[in-house]
C-alpha cells in the first residue's frame, strides 16, 4: 500500500453515491403514524455509538492511500447491499417505519422481504455502509474498532427494539426472535 497518494476521483464517488443513494429511501419515506402505543428513546444512544463509528473510519487517516482493487471492489459490493437493503427494508416496513424504537396503533410484525432473512435488516444496511466506506481506505486496526463499536451501539437497538415488540406482540414475535437472524444472516 502506498501512503500519501492521491485517491483517485472513482474511490470518492462510490462511497458518496452509496451513502447518498442508501438514505434516499429514509428521506423519501413516509414515517410512521403518531399515535403510539409505547416508544423507547434510549435507541438514540445505540444510534450515536453506530454515528461513532462510522465517524471512527473518517478521521485523519481515511484517504490517505490509494486502496488496491480489491478493496474497492469489496467495497462497491457492501454499498450495494447496503441500498439493497435500505430501499427492499424501508419497503416493506411501509408505515411502520419510525426513527425511535416505538410500536403505532397499526403496527404489524413485519417478516417479509429482508425481514424473512434477518429481524434488523436496516442494522445490516447500516452496518453495510460503515463496512463499504471501512474496506474502501481504513488500515485494519481502524475498521475493526469502529466496527467494534458500531456493533456495540446496534446491540443496544436491537435488544430495546426487540423487547418492546415482543411486549407487543408476544408469542409471535418471540417465535420471529428464535427462528430469525438479528442482523447478520445464520448468525444467531
């Protein structure tokens, strides 16, 4: 790996177009109902975690090197697999889509869609991102810390978000909770 040359303009491109393109549908969508039956605000904390690490990756020595080709093209592939799921998850959540942790008057226990592949597929998206923009130009030891504390934050999300649906849905949702993935695939 050489140091202290230029990225190319391609390496730029692919990662804002991928993060651009992967909060399309959040920007687009139509949120939840206000009319709650119970929410849970402490998610915003798993949140930060996640934006932690995210801005981990970013710091000084993100593009710092030209990455070889098959960073980019690991790259290029978690950013597609982050939009694919960003737009099939914000999809099939439909009005159930909410930024906290929170269950509507109308929400259903969605398991279509990605949501038959793993419970927090939006988490998978996330993590996607943070992955695509990691592989792209962060040295080892920087990916695997932000990594580690983006899983930190999204462990705190999905465990709230999972006790207020089982509260809520009850058996049904703990029968989704033992048969489904949380956010990475066969991973239980």
């Amino acid at each position: 790996m050489a140091h202290n040359v230029a990225v190319p303009l391609y390496c730029y491109l692919i990662v804002v177009g991928g993060i651009a393109l992967w909060l399309t549908p959040f920007v687009r969508a139509k949120w939840g109902d206000r009319s709650l039956v119970s929410r849970d605000t402490r998610t915003r904390w798993g949140l930060l975690l996640e934006c932690l690490g995210v801005a981990l990756i970013l710091q000084t020595h993100f593009w710092s090197f030209s990455p070889p080709w098959w960073r980019v093209a690991a790259s290029l592939l978690c950013l597609v697999l982050a939009n694919a799921l960003s737009w099939t998850s914000a999809r099939a959540l439909g009005d159930n889509l909410r930024f906290d942790a929170a269950i509507g008057t109308k929400h259903e226990l969605v398991r279509h869609g990605p949501y038959s592949i793993v419970r927090h597929p939006i988490y998978t998206s996330f993590l996607c991102i943070l992955w695509g923009i990691g592989l792209m130009a962060a040295p080892l030891w920087l990916f695997v810390a932000a990594t580690a504390v983006f899983l930190s934050g999204t462990e705190i999300r999905v465990r709230i978000e999972d006790r207020l649906l089982e509260e809520h849905f009850g058996d049904e949702a703990r029968q989704y909770r033992r048969s489904t993935s949380a956010y990475i695939p066969f991973l239980r």
